[in-house]
C-alpha cells in the first residue's frame, strides 16, 4: 500500500473510531424512562438524561437491554447545595422476586456543606445486608465524575474515576452465593428517603429546596446482551478486559488507599449485626 493510501485509511479509521464514540452512549436508543415522566429529560440529542425529584414524585430509568455480566458505566453530578433525604442511585437489578440479584451505588444527600455518603450493597439470590459506606475525595456536585459497575463470573468491582474502592470476590466454592444465573437491568433514580438516608432519618428533605435535580452523561454498557435469541457473549470470556478483569498491584493499593482514608462503614466490622460471626466472605481474601 502507498503512503497515500496509508494515510487515507489512517483518516478513515480515525473518522470511523469518532463516529463509533459519538453514536455510542446515546440515552434516546439505550433506556426507558420507568417513572417520573417529565421530570425526566433527555438533552442534547440524547448524550445527557437528568433526573429530577418534587413533593409530588421522583424520576428514573432503566436500560432497553438485560446483560449476564458486563461494565456499566456513567458520569454523574449531583445534587448540590442541601440534598438532604433524597437518594441518587446507579445500580443493577435482576426482576423482583425473593430470590432477586442486585448492585447498588446509592448516594444519599445531606445538609449543605456536608459530604455525601456513597452507599454500596451487593444481592445474591435474595440476600443482601452487604453495605458498604463511603465519602469521596472530591465534591460529587460540582463537575461529572464516573461511576462504575464491573461485574463478571470471578467478582464484582465498583469504581469511582477508574479507582476501586470495593470487590466481592466470586467465593461460590465456599459457599458464599454469587451473582451467575439471572440477567439484570441497569437503573438509575432519584427519590426521597428522609426516613433513613441522612443521620438515619434525622435530618428531613428540605422541600423549598425543589426540584432536586442529578445530571448522568456518557452512559456505557458493555455486557452480554440477554436477549429471547440467546446471549450476545455466547458463553465465550477472554476476548474483552472486563470479562476477566481483577486487581492489579497498583489497584489494590488504590482500594486500600480508599478504604483506609475514605470508608466509613463496613458490614463485616459490625459485630453488632453478626452476633454469631461474621459472614462467611468476610473471613476470606478481600481483594
């Protein structure tokens, strides 16, 4: 091939790779809007959703597809000034039943000045009291910052900003359920909970304060698609990073860092909770 043709396919792959990435993550063809109505809106041609909540209801919306393991990721700004009572989530959810499977980022406001508290809990087979608790490094209201969910059959991770602040390890072997047979959905919400999510109910949702509203952008999903045709993986791994994907040396310095500097509660430190013994992954390898 000539130089000039190299250079032709050069610009046309790069053209391609933009068109790729401006197509991709486009809230009009990815989610439903499950509640809410209007105070749900999807902006600028579809790269931005915002959610909102009044006195008279919250909003939300879930994904077109279901997927058996994959990454999810969203940027999300939320509420600023006093957010106190209402809850922001980004989570996945098999159907409601009680053997239901589900991951959660949930963020719970507070009074203005006070920091968020990023509350993380993992479902298996119906059981949950899996919370984990933490502030953040920076102000979750003042810019986009990503969140994610990685889900795959050796362990779930959730990341902050490409950080990894929590793992649950696949530890079926040892009798721990793990989340394998049922597709889920991805959420995303905005509510009020002034009954439990600021100082345990304490503090109430402001509502001169409303609408509260949260911006999420840049929304990827790159998972097995289920589908009534089968499932897109096919049941073959390897062949992306996320399908296999652990910790590092350097992210499990970066998860000790966080959970060290930033964690501020630990199910498995509750020996209130777990009177008989901690749960059974407590007591083994963490990261």
């Amino acid at each position: 091939m000539s130089f000039s043709n190299c250079a032709r396919a050069l610009r046309l792959s790069i053209f391609m790779t933009f068109l790729l990435a401006a197509m991709a993550g486009n809230f009009f063809q990815d989610v439903d809007i499950n509640f809410g109505g209007p105070r749900a809106q999807i902006l600028d041609g579809g790269q931005v959703l915002t959610l909102s909540l009044d006195n008279s209801s919250g909003s939300g919306f879930q994904s077109k597809n279901e997927c058996l393991y994959g990454r999810f990721d969203v940027k999300l700004k939320l509420i600023p000034n006093n957010s106190a009572g209402t809850v922001t989530t980004f989570y996945l959810s098999s159907p409601a039943g009680p053997a239901h499977d589900e991951i959660d980022f949930e963020f719970l406001g507070n009074a203005s000045g006070q920091p968020y508290t990023v509350h993380t809990n993992i479902y298996a087979q119906g059981k949950g009291d899996r919370e984990q608790q933490f502030r953040l490094w920076f102000d979750p209201t003042s810019a986009y910052h990503t969140y994610t969910i990685l889900w795959n059959p050796l362990r779930i991770i959730f990341l902050v900003d490409n950080i990894p602040i929590r793992v649950f390890n696949n530890y079926e072997a040892n009798g721990v359920p793990f989340l394998k047979n049922q597709a889920m959905r991805v959420y995303a919400s905005l509510w009020n909970a002034d009954d439990w999510a600021t100082q345990g109910g304490r503090v109430k949702t402001d509502w001169t304060e409303a609408p509260f509203t949260a911006s999420y952008r840049n929304y990827n999903a790159n998972g097995c698609v289920v589908s009534a045709s089968g499932n897109s993986c096919n049941g073959v791994l390897n062949n992306q990073p996320w399908q296999t994907q652990g910790l590092d040396a350097n992210g499990r310095n970066r998860i000790r860092w966080v959970q060290e500097s930033y964690m501020i509660y630990n199910y498995c430190a509750d020996g209130k909770r777990f009177p008989q013994g901690r749960p059974k992954e407590c007591r083994l390898p963490r990261f």
